[in-house]
C-alpha cells in the first residue's frame, strides 16, 4: 500500500491550495485530496458572493486582516497566472443617514489603517460614480474584486494534479488512527496511509476534529446566507459592489448588493440559521445536526444573545417585503419582483461553549495532523496565504 507523505482531508478552496503549495515546494513529496463529494468546491467554495476583499474592516493585527491583505494582491495574481477571469470593480460603503455617516468617519480611520488606498466619497461624487444608488456618502475600496471562487479552486487542483498530485472524489472521510509512525485513514472509499494528515474539511471542520477526539471547545452552528437576483435591466447600471456601512453591535452585516464576474447582481447573503449544515433548500432538517445543536449549551446562549438581530433576519427571510425594504435605502425604486431566485450558500461558524461567536482563524493539531477548524470569510479571497501558513506548519 502507499504511504503518502500528506493527506489532505477537503477539496474546497482551502484544501486545494494547500494542496497546490505543498506540492510545489515538495515536488517529490506524496500527496493525496480525499474530498466526500462528487466534484471539488461544491459548499461554502462554490456558494460564496465571489468578492475578492481588501479586508479594509478587519481588526488590525489579526490573522484575518493579515491573510485578507496578502490574499487580495495573491489571488489577482494567481488569476493572471492561469488565465481566470476576475475584474477589480471596487467596493463602495454606503452611508445612508446620519448616525451611518458618523460611525463611516470611525470606520474610515480603521480602512486608512489597513489600506491607504480607501478614500471618502462625498453625496455628489457617489451619484457620479453610481447614479442608481441613494446615499448621503462612501467609502470607497478600490482594491476590492470579483472572481468564481470555484474556478480558482478547480484552477489550483490542475496545476497540483499537473504536478503530480492525487484526488481522490467521492471519497468520504469516516475514521482517523493516529499512531506514532503513521495515520490510518478510512473512507467511504478505501483505507490510506500517511505521515501527515492535513484537515481542511469546512462545514465538517469540527467532527472532524472529533476523529482524533481532540478537545475542541466550540461547534459548528451552520448559518445560510440567502441571495437574490436582481432583475438583469437594474444589474446593468451597477458598476460597483455596494456595501453597508457595518453596525459593529450586530453580528450581521445587513444586506449588499455584489457583482458577479458573469455581470449578475447579486442582493445578500442574510444570516438564518440552518437546520442542516449542507442542506441547501429552505426547509432542509438533519436529525443528527440539530441535535448536536439542541444539545449545545454555546448555541443556546448565542440565541439569547442574539435574540433580536436573529429573529429580523428570519421575518426578512420568511417575507420579501422585509428584505426589500432593506434594499430600497438604496435602490428607493426596487421591488419584490425585481429579485428573483438564487441559491443559498451556508457558513460555517464556530461558537464556543460560552456561546462566544469566534472570529479569527483557528487551528488544531496533534503530532501527526494539522486541522483548519476555522476558515471564515473572507477566506475564498485568503486562501493562498492560508495554504502558506499551512505548508509551515506542516513542514515544520
Ligand atoms: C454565503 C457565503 C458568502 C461568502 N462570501 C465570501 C466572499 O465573497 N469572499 C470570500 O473571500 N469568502 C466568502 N465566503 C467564505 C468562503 O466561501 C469560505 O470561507 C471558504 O470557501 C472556505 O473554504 P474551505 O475550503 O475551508 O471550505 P469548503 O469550501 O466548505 O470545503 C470543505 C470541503 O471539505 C469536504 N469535506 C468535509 N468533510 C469531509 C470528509 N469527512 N471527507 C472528505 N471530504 C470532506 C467538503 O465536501 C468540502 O468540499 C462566503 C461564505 C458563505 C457561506
């Protein structure tokens, strides 16, 4: 039997481009992606809002801020390198009153901090730059773009398959055996053997940890982030991603509307919370998840907590007026008919057993294995300096 050097457990963005790394910089090393699905990229991957982001909020000096600002210039790069479409269109933070337009002036130091590229756009320069939208000022990100996260991941598996390496779909992860020469992996689809195994395993990030019985102290509480479309003839008129000024009490950001790299617009994601964590359709139910939930003491108290903030985002998912009054501040004109159908994507996020929301990257490791138990966004946009940081660490 091979005995691989690595096994990568994930085959979504983060997976892949730690895959793509490691081999890079062990050509001779070898590697196999164990990946459940089908196909690679197909949850939180391929169900993003496609925004290459600057990181221009993020709390200075944290590893989010950190791998957003390494990633942005990477993956514009990476997609010069291989060819994938990705377009630089900018990002405008929209003041819409006056308590909004305060906290943008504390929100615009914390951007000139990050990136000195932000500027301030007055009333009269954001109807120039984007006639459509009602505001009473910006900040405007120029570095911010858009791209298919998919693409990127389906371009970084070919040039690590390119190179050698392995993947292995359909391949679902059931049992870790970790001794001190080597892990024994069982799957769906066969037995391996490696010296190292690497967990990139996202919505599953936790059980998977639980493999190793590593003492994790938080679960994953799934959240979807609902997307609508809007009508084509209104999409054509946006030439930037029109985001909210944030309310850093709430832990939501409030609804935005995001270009695509195809010209759709997109109006989302909200935050509900899911019964199934990769079940996409509305009313999806997993037994086995809502119990790990109910039986949580963290998820009950990030439900008191959040009590008020979580029931508005379910009325406005549940009626579309809701939402689409939230929209008119900044399309005054916009109407339920002119959003239509799109799919959701679900987020992984952690909660501790104190029902604190964890917000930074985390990982967990024993001897022989390395697990991302949190990879939250922006990290589609982060994922080059992340399989970075994790070629460190593994090589170490
Ligand atoms: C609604 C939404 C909007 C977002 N918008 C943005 C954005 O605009 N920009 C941005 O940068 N980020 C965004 N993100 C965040 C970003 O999409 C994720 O942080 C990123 O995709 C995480 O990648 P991943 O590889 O860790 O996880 P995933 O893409 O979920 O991949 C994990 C993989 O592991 C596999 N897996 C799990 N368990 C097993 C097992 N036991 N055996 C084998 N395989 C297994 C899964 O099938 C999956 O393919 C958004 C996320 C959501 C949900």
């Amino acid at each position: 039997m091979t005995v691989y050097d690595y096994i990568i457990v994930g085959g979504g963005i983060v997976g892949m481009s730690t895959a793509w790394q490691l081999k890079q910089r062990q050509p001779n090393a070898r590697i196999l992606v164990l990946e459940k699905e089908a196909d690679l990229g197909l949850h939180q991957t391929g169900r993003n809002a496609g925004v290459i982001h600057a990181g221009i909020y993020y709390e200075p000096g944290s590893l989010k801020a950190d791998f957003c600002h390494r990633g942005v210039e990477a993956t514009m790069q990476f997609c010069r390198d291989t060819g994938v479409p990705y377009e630089q269109c900018g990002k405008l933070l929209v003041a819409t009153n006056d308590s909004e337009l305060e906290r943008m002036q504390k929100l615009f130091e914390r951007c000139q901090i990050n990136d000195n590229s932000t500027q301030l756009v007055s009333k009269a320069q954001l109807r120039e730059r984007e006639p459509a939208i009602v505001g009473d000022g910006a900040i405007f990100s120029p570095r911010t773009g858009i791209v298919d996260f998919r693409v990127v991941c389906e371009a970084m598996a070919e040039r690590f398959s390119g190179d050698g390496g392995e993947i292995r779909l359909g391949a679902n992860v059931t049992h870790i055996d970790e001794s001190s020469d080597n892990v024994n992996v069982t799957t769906t689809d066969g037995n391996f053997v490696c010296h190292y195994l690497i967990a990139c395993s996202g919505l599953m990030a936790d059980r998977t940890a639980a493999l190793l019985d590593i003492d994790i102290d938080f679960q994953l509480i799934p959240f979807r982030g609902e997307f609508h479309q809007l009508r084509p003839e209104l999409a054509a008129g946006l030439k930037h991603l029109i985001y909210p000024i944030p309310d850093p009490t709430l832990p939501f950001l409030g609804v935005h509307l995001t270009r695509r790299i195809n010209g759709d617009v997109i109006v989302g994601p909200n935050a509900v919370l899911s019964l199934k964590r990769e079940g996409y359709g509305k009313f999806q139910f997993d037994a086995k998840d809502v119990r790990a939930m109910g039986t949580f003491p963290g998820f009950w108290k990030l439900i008191g907590r959040n009590l008020q903030a979580g029931s508005r985002e379910l009325y406005q998912s549940i009626f579309k007026s809701a939402y689409v009054r939230q929209v008119q501040k900044y399309l005054p004109h916009i109407t339920a008919s002119d959003l239509g159908p799109f799919p959701a994507g679900i987020r992984a996020q952690p909660v501790m057993r104190d029902g604190t929301i964890i917000d930074d990257f985390l990982f967990a490791n024993t001897e022989r294995t390395l697990h991302v138990c949190n990879a939250p966004s922006p990290a589609a946009t982060s994922a080059i300096p992340i399989g970075q940081h994790i070629c460190e660490r593994a090589m170490r």
